[in-house]
C-alpha cells in the first residue's frame, strides 16, 4: 500500500501524508482541476462559445448548462468544465478582455462624461453604477460604455467623491479630463454646496452638472399623473395585474 501511494503521490505531485489527512471537499477540487488541465482546446473554444451565444441572447446564466448539455449530445465536453461557476469564471475572463480593450482606447479620449446612479445588488448592498460617455481621438462619434460598479461603506457625497477617485485611480484616468457628471437630481449628487458634483468641482474646475434626462422625463411623467383622472384610473388595475 506504501508502495503504491508512493507511486501515485509521484505521478499527480501531491505527498503521502496530505492524501491520508486530505479532505473529501479539497480531493474533489484537486481531481476536477486534474480534470481540466486535460481538457483540449476545441472543448475550451465550444465552452465558451456557448457563454457568448448566451450573452447575446440576453439569456441567464444558469442557462448556459442547459446549452451545454445540449452541444454535448454531438461533440466531446468534460462534465467538470460545464457547472455554473465555470459560467461565471468565462464571463468574467472576457469581461476582463473586453474591459481592458475599452479603458485602453478610453485613456486616450481627451474628455468624457461620467454618468453615475446609486442601486442596491441583490443582497441588498449599495453600489454606484458607472456609465462612460466619450469620443476616441480618431472618430467623430461618441460612445457609452459600461465602466463599473463600486461597492459603497456609505452614501452620502463625500464617500461617492472617494469611490470615484478610487476608481479613476485604479484604471490610471486622468480625472480633469471629466467635463460633465450626469446624475439622477437628489441633493447628495447635485447638491449646491455638498453634493457629489459640488465636491468634485474641487478637483475638477472645469466640471459642469447635469441632471440626466430620463430621471427628469420619468419626474414629469409621475407628475402629469397626478393631474389626469384617466391615468389614475388606470394605474390601480394596471399595479394589480404586473404584481
């Protein structure tokens, strides 16, 4: 049995005494990743097609598996590379990709718009949500990219000033290259004298604000409500049936 264990511990390079006191849950991680480092590129390249083919079908990720059971009735794919955290590993390796493609040409941009929105994520967290408006040094026309979210420790300006700057920081952006910052209208981001866009302007002197205009379209909608009795009407059966 030493002999053989001997043998064994050479072969997949893990020593004797950790495969006696080795855990049930670390053995199955130690084989499934011994099962993919034998996994060969076409199964990689079909893998990932089917992560791509459900992002541009706007389809959830938990539905990948389902393509992948069905793209296995016809060719060869390892069962280990197939799990929903695998889904998220290839999403996140092209997001990385896609992101540093974005930031390079970004950087060079000589002014952009920052469009930014508080949210909360599913377990109820705030973040900030980040949208990147510029124009590429050689083109005359201006794109809106998705830069980001930042998890927040809090909410008010001075904390989103932080995260701003943290991120620009992190990604090496010139932060007076900011001209304008759109936002919903509250007073923690367009505040005279305390909100987000009045702190930034400390930094940024040239940084205009801009109230973003579906949050004012959304306003006047909510507003015109209130004064036609038909729309009043209508909104107690229409909450009924979307809930």
């Amino acid at each position: 049995m030493q002999k053989m264990l001997s043998l064994y511990s050479r072969k997949h390079g893990i020593s004797v005494k950790s495969l006696l006191t080795e855990k049930l849950a670390d053995r199955k991680a130690r084989l499934d990743h011994a099962k993919r480092l034998q996994t060969n590129e076409e199964q990689i390249r079909i893998l990932m097609d089917n992560v791509l083919l459900a992002v541009n079908m706007n389809a959830s990720m938990l539905s990948v598996q389902t393509i992948h059971d069905h793209i296995g009735k016809f060719v060869s794919l390892p069962d280990s590379w197939r799990s929903k955290n695998h889904t998220f590993e290839v999403v996140a390796a092209i997001n990385e990709v896609v992101a540093d493609e974005i930031f390079t040409e970004f950087s060079a941009s000589l002014f952009h718009t920052l469009i930014v929105d508080e949210s909360t994520d599913i377990a109820v967290h705030k973040v900030l949500v980040l949208y990147l408006k510029y124009r590429s040094p050689n083109s005359l026309v201006y794109k809106t990219v998705f830069g980001g979210i930042i998890q927040l420790t809090a909410c008010h300006a001075q904390a989103l000033e932080q995260a701003i700057k943290e991120f620009y920081n992190e990604h090496e952006i010139d932060l007076n290259r900011l001209v304008i910052l759109t936002s919903d209208g509250p007073s923690v981001m367009l505040g005279r004298w305390n909100g987000l866009a009045a702190l930034l302007k400390r930094t940024v002197h040239n940084l205009s604000e801009q109230h973003c205009v579906a949050h004012r379209e959304d306003l006047a909608l909510t507003a015109s409500w209130k004064d036609n009795n038909l729309f009043i009407n209508l909104e107690v059966p229409l909450r009924t049936v979307y809930t």
